[in-house]
C-alpha cells in the first residue's frame, strides 16, 4: 500500500468526526431560527431546549457511535476503496440506521429532552457533511494521482478474454497505470494493452517497466512457473493477484475481490498491510518513546561506562574506512543504525580477514565469531544483557524499524542472500523478534529465516506482545547462564 493511500485512508476518520460534530453545531443554531422555512413559523419552547455545552456533548457521543458503526462495515477499509458514488451511498444508509438506533433509544431507554426537530436536522445535515468530506478526500486523492502520484504500475500475466475484461474495467481507474501483458504466445487473442513479452522475461520486464503489481489471468502454466512466479513477487515485494482455479494457493492471508463478475485472489504476504500496518506503528511509537523514558537511566550508565572503559565514540557510528553504519531495511533500503560501541574502534572489518577462520556461521552470509577478541570489557556485558541495542529505540520512533521483526544485517550480508531469504525485507526490521525469542545468535541462518517468515506471514499484535515479553525472560535467562 502506497502512503499517500495509507495518508488519505487515515484522514477520513478526522473528517468524518469533524463534519458530523460542524453538522450537530449547525441544526442546533438552525433551530433557534424560527422562520427558517417562509410562510411557517416553527413553534420554540426555550425551557426544554438545551444548553449547547450539553446538546454538543450529546452530539460528540452520537458521531462517535456513526463513526462505530462505519468501522465495523468496514467503511474505513485501506485495502480497498469502493467508487465514489457506492461510499456516498454506503455513507447515507449507515447514517440513516444511525438516526434509527437514536429514534429507537430516545423511544425506548428516554424521553425526547429537547426538540425532535433538531435531531432531524442533525442527522440530514451530518450526512450532507460527511459526504461532502468524503468527496473532497477523493477530490485530492483524484488530484495526487493526475500528478501520476500513488498511480500503481500493473501487469497482466495471460492474453485472454479476462484480461481484456479486466483491463477495460481497471483502465477507468485512475489509480492504475496498466504498462501492458506478457504471454506465452501459445494462445493470441486480440488487446488493447501492449503485448510486451513471454513469461521467461518476467523479471527484466518487471525492471524496466517499474512494475508494482501483478495480476496473473494465464489458465496453463505449469505448477513449477505458477510457484516461480509467486516467489518471484515475493522477493521483490510486488503485490500478486490471479484469477481462481488457476493454481494451488495458499490457505493465509487471502483476499478476495470482485471485477466485473470475475473473482480475483490476491495473495497478501502479510497481514501488515492496511490497519495491521497503522496498528503496528502505533504500537511502536507507544512502546518506543515508553521505553526511552523508563530506560534513561540505564541509557546515561552505559553510555558512561562505554567511555571510560576505552576511546572512541559512545555509539558506533562509523566503519574502518570512515563510511556511516547503516542496515538493511523494509524492502533493501539503507539507513543509519544506532547501536552502543561494544567493540575496540578500527576493528570491523577484521571479521573478514584475520577472524574469517573463527566464524561459527559457515555458509551462513552472516558472520559470527566465538570469544570475539575485538569486543571490550564493557562490550561483553552489553552485549550479554542486550543493552547495546537499546539505542535502536530511536530507529523505531524514526520508522525504520519496529519493536518486533527479523534482524536489520549488514548491506555485504543481504548481498549474499538466496532468493528465499529476501523475503525478510518485506516488514521493517525489528529490535527483537521470533530468532531472538528461539535460539538468539546461536540459530542456524535457515531457520532464522524460517521463523522470521512464520512471523511475517502470522503477524498479529498479540503476537508482538508475546515475543516482547519472551525477550525479557530470554534476556534474563541469558544473563544468569
């Protein structure tokens, strides 16, 4: 999901509950007007009608359920945005059950405390308003992609009558720019989109044409080019759809659509898309900036010991050649890592040359050495209790990197991944995760990887808590050993 998706997703719940509250503040001064409609005088009976303080604070409750009640219909859905015309329809029958659930509790629970015609005008008036917000959300995200800004870059995989039906029904939206198909040519049929290839040309097409994501209509490949295909998609994180009954799918993290009566598959590789992705990262910044406050002190005594212990900088920050620490993060991009100095300076790269011999991780693109003479005094003990990642707190308040993930490595490490390895890269990197809860740095790099999919392809937000508290008894366990 692109961010300004993400953005402009996000941003309908604050309008919805600022238009629903103008709304209420509106009929409630509209009412006061006596003559509003010319020729009838509406009849106002001051010593029931409410203060505003309290009708206002009536009129916050009742947008809050609205706002309830379009939740749980899934109206504010990131993954998929209905057209205009379905929202603004959605919008008005909801609001409308809403006005019912009112009617019914003023009728049943309490009497009417104030006039009847003002919620009337409430509840026309949040509609109008609502949907009126709705609209000018869509009007800029229209806006944003006339500027080819949040555009998706699609490909189709097949030459088929589906994708001609499909083509002409996605290439009115305009959040798709459709670069063209790629088959076989064991089947020609007739498009309007640019043939461009054969499926053995995938990956170099995919490159050029900056494609992002794939919808697979091909009825006869084999099961070996259906799986390659998928792998292919999940290594270079583009997002893959297919038609049903073409091929074995996975039973997780499915979703299913709708396209001018064809069903189509997505397959998710993971459950971080949408709101998971919204409650991960407020669950991040919640425990990141949580966890600084609580562990400064500690933060304060290390960073001490560290300097006097032995020279060079508190955090370690920089390589042999002088070059900033970085790591790899979501989808292969670089970013400054923080991390406490737990080594004498100007001994990194002797991983690779004097030490080589004493890696532990043979064919392993990780590196791992036992008594490792460059680490200090200090070092140890850091690296035992796991104190030296604590800086890593910033990363995550920064957003390149979360509280639960698989482990940022080095840029010469993720050079020398397999192809089933990268699929790692698909979430943020984390400070702690599934490894470090299972084995911590003595696991096999397989079954790191292993483990790290599991969580990717399972997340959940209890599972994050989980791992969390599994990290402090590990740590503790660790220490006493």
């Amino acid at each position: 999901m692109k961010p300004i998706q993400l953005i402009l997703g996000l941003l309908k719940i604050p309008v919805d509950f600022l238009m629903g509250t103008v709304a209420f503040l509106v009929a409630y001064h509209l009412r006061t007007i006596t003559d509003l409609i010319p020729g009838v005088q509406l009849p106002l009976d001051l010593d029931v009608f409410p203060a505003i303080e309290d009708y206002m604070s009536f009129g916050v409750t009742a947008i809050l359920v609205l706002i309830t009640l379009m939740a749980l219909s899934r109206t504010y859905s990131l993954k998929f945005t209905p057209r205009l015309s379905r929202e603004l329809g959605g919008t008005v029958i909801l609001s409308s059950a809403w006005f019912m659930l009112i009617i019914a509790y003023f009728f049943i629970i309490h009497e009417f405390p104030f006039s009847r015609l003002v919620l009337a005008y409430s509840w026309i008036l949040a509609t109008i308003f609502i949907c009126v917000g709705r609209s000018f959300i869509r009007f800029i995200e229209y806006g944003f992609l006339r500027a080819n800004i949040g555009k998706t870059r699609l490909l189709f995989i097949g030459n088929n009558e589906i994708t001609e039906i499909l083509t002409r029904q996605m290439s009115k939206d305009p959040r798709y720019d459709i670069v063209g198909l790629i088959d076989d040519g064991l089947f020609h049929h007739k498009s309007s989109i640019t043939h461009l290839g054969h499926v053995d040309k995938l990956s170099e097409i995919v490159e050029k044409k900056e494609v992002e994501e794939i919808i697979q209509t091909k009825h006869d490949l084999s099961d070996a080019q259906a799986s390659d295909i998928r792998e292919f998609c999940r290594e270079h994180h583009i997002a893959y759809s297919f038609v049903p009954d073409l091929l074995s799918v996975q039973q997780t993290n499915v979703e299913v659509e709708t396209l001018s009566g064809i069903p189509i598959i997505k397959l998710k590789p993971t459950p971080l898309d949408g709101w998971g992705r919204v409650i991960k990262r407020l669950f991040d910044l919640t425990g990141a900036g949580a966890g600084l406050i609580i562990l400064s002190p500690f933060l304060l005594i290390s960073a001490l010991c560290i300097k006097l212990d032995s020279r060079g900088t508190i955090i370690f920050k920089y390589l042999d050649d002088g070059s900033r620490v970085k790591r790899v993060g979501q989808q292969g991009k670089l970013f400054n890592f923080y991390k406490f100095r737990t080594m004498y300076p100007k001994t990194h790269n002797l991983r690779y040359t004097e030490l080589a011999e004493k890696n532990t991780r043979e064919g392993s693109p990780l590196v791992k050495i036992k008594d490792d003479p460059r680490v200090t005094r200090v070092g140890r003990f850091l690296r035992k209790t796991s104190i030296d990642e604590l800086p890593q707190l910033l990363n995550v308040l920064k957003g390149e990197m979360s509280l639960v993930g698989p482990r940022p490595h080095l840029p010469e490490e993720v050079a020398n991944y397999k192809k089933h390895h990268k699929f790692v890269l698909t979430i943020k990197p984390g400070i702690t995760g599934m490894a470090q809860i299972s084995g911590r740095s003595d696991l096999d790099f397989e079954e790191e990887v292993r483990l790290d999919t599991y969580y990717i392809e399972h997340w959940s937000l209890w599972l994050d808590i989980k791992i969390i508290f599994k990290t402090f008894g590990a740590l503790l366990k660790g220490y006493k050993e």
